[in-house]
C-alpha cells in the first residue's frame, strides 16, 4: 500500500469508522511511543540521509507530531538547529519538553500551524526539510510538495516518509480463528485511509508517485530507500505493548465491520486470560517497513556563492 500503514493503524483506528478527522492531541502517548519502539529504524534513515548531504544548517520536521523525530534529527545533524512544525500545539508542547529532557533545547524550536503555509513564518529557509507521515494529512498532496520544494534552501532536501509495506505481528496461521486476519485488517483500513483523504479540506486526487511529484515541483530526485524495523519473536514488552494497543484501536474501530470469526479472533487476542492472546503468546513480533523518498533543490547559477 502507497501510505504508511502500520502507524496509520493508529491514527485511524482510533476512531470509529464513519468518522475520519484525527483527534492528534488525544493520539500524543501513542504517537510518542509508536515513534519510540520505531527508533531504530529512524536512526537507520537519518543516517541515509547525513550520507547524501552536507551538514544542514536549519532542519524543519513538519508535521513532527511531539518530535520523537525532531530530536532523532537533531541528535543526527549535531550542527543543525530543528524547528518542529504541526498544527497540533499540545503535540508541539510535548516536543520542547522532549528536546529540553534531551539536552538539544537551544537548538530547537517549535512552530504551530497548518501545513504547508505555516512555513512562511520561518526566519530562513531549511536545507533539509523532513515531512515523515504527514504529507498525506494535507488535501493537495501536490501543492504541498511544490510549497515544501519552494521554502527549501538552495541545494537544500526534501526527504518524505510514506509509504512501505502493511506490518506483521502475527503468523498467517494464529492457531486460533481463519487465517490471514491482518491481511484482512488490511483491506479494512485501506478503505478508512481513502474516507480520510476523501474528506481532508481541499482534497485533491493524486496518483502517489512521489518522485514524479517532486521532480514536478522543479527537484532532483536523488534517492528512494525502505528502512526495515524487525523485532523478532520472543519479542520486548515494550514491542507487545505497542501491538496491544494497534488491535485495540483496529478492534474498537474497525470490530463491527469483521465477520464473526475474526471479531471473536480479535477479542480472544486481546483478551489478557487468553494463552493465545497478544498479551501471552510467544509468537508475537513486529516486522514493519517504511520508504523515504529524497530530491535535492538544484542550485541555480545566480545563486552560487563565491
Ligand atoms: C501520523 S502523525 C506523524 C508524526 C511524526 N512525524 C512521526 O512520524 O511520528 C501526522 C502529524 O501531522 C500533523 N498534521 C496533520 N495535518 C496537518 C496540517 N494540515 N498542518 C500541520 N500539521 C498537520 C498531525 O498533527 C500529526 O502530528
């Protein structure tokens, strides 16, 4: 699928399925710990990054969320200063608690508005502009990339995260129920994505290639790479958690559109008394992909230095 799909669990699952707008203040523990278990596939794309380019000066994750990123990038560019951009202010408030915690608040900033036209509000445009599975929360998904590509400084890089593949948690056969649950769970938030950017504001169709739509806006692509988190079973607490909750939310959103096999697999599943459930079975495990997707700001000649 085009879209980031295991986090999405999240973000759409929360709610129930008729309703598509995303309630980010409430998702702030979820994001932050799904960010967290995510880490080290974060690192793993950072660093792809710090390979392709110079030390960038000013970093902007937009749509940073409460910056597990925006600490990640900072933590990776040592030299950069990193504004984190959202819509969402209880998420960006959590974003400056997490950067003072870490050490980086001097060089970090928060700035609250809407996508892409907040950006304006910067004091000097970035050399690297991260937008990590936020893009496909904006309507115009085109617009948005020409907006990012024109703030961008000279020889400055787009880097977009979305995309990659639907993650595993279980095997095909759970022991328990049909299988194939989460392929089916899949076809499920498939059609909850689509509702959702059916009713973004100024929601545009847009065929997801996003190289073709940076190279649209005036960029050169310079790279496509899949980033891989693999927690193998017997896996982490931690990681147990983090799928706990995915099915809880895919439970309470999506349970009544499930026949009643795999609503009852779902239940026992999530069910602690349950030896099959996730809270007890060995089996568990966390396999998830995630693409990111560069282009580079060509420099035009009048705008060399020296
Ligand atoms: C799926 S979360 C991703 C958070 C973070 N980048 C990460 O990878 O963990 C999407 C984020 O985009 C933000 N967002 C959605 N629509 C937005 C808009 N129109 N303007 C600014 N931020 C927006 C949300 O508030 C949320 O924090």
């Amino acid at each position: 699928m085009a879209h980031d799909h295991l986090h999405d669990h999240q973000d759409r699952s929360r709610h129930h399925h008729d309703h598509t707008d995303v309630d980010w203040g409430e998702m702030a523990p979820m994001l932050e710990s799904q960010a967290e278990l995510f880490t080290p596939l974060y690192e793993r794309a950072l660093a792809w990054l710090g390979h392709k380019q110079t030390e960038p000066g000013l970093i902007v994750d937009a749509g940073s969320g409460p910056g597990v990123v925006s600490c990640l990038l900072a933590d990776a560019f040592p030299g950069a200063r990193v504004v984190a951009v959202d819509s969402a202010e209880s998420l960006l408030e959590r974003a400056r608690t997490r950067a003072a915690r870490l050490g980086v608040a001097d060089r970090f900033d928060i700035l609250a508005g809407e996508l892409p036209g907040v950006l304006d509000a910067l004091d000097y445009p970035p050399d690297l502009l991260w937008a990590g599975r936020s893009l496909h929360h904006l309507g115009d998904q085109r617009a948005a990339i020409a907006a990012f590509a024109a703030r961008l400084a000279p020889g400055g890089t787009l880097a977009l995260m979305e995309g990659g593949l639907p993650a595993r948690f279980l095997p095909r056969d759970l022991g328990i129920g049909r299988p194939g649950l989460q392929a089916r769970l899949d076809v499920l938030e498939e059609e909850w994505f689509a509702r959702m950017r059916a009713d973004l504001p100024g929601t545009v169709a847009e065929t997801e290639d996003w190289p073709g739509l940076m190279a649209a806006a005036g960029l050169r692509h310079t790279g496509t790479r899949s980033f891989q988190l693999d927690l193998p079973a017997p896996t982490t607490d931690r990681a147990r958690a983090y799928v706990t909750a995915v099915l809880s939310r895919l439970r309470d959103g999506f349970g009544d559109r499930l026949d009643a096999t795999d609503r009852a697999t779902l239940d026992r599943l999530l069910d602690p008394e349950d030896p099959a459930s996730v809270h007890r079975r060995r089996d568990l495990f966390v396999l998830a992909t995630h693409t990111v997707y560069t282009a580079e700001r060509t420099v035009h000649p009048a705008e060399r230095t020296g």
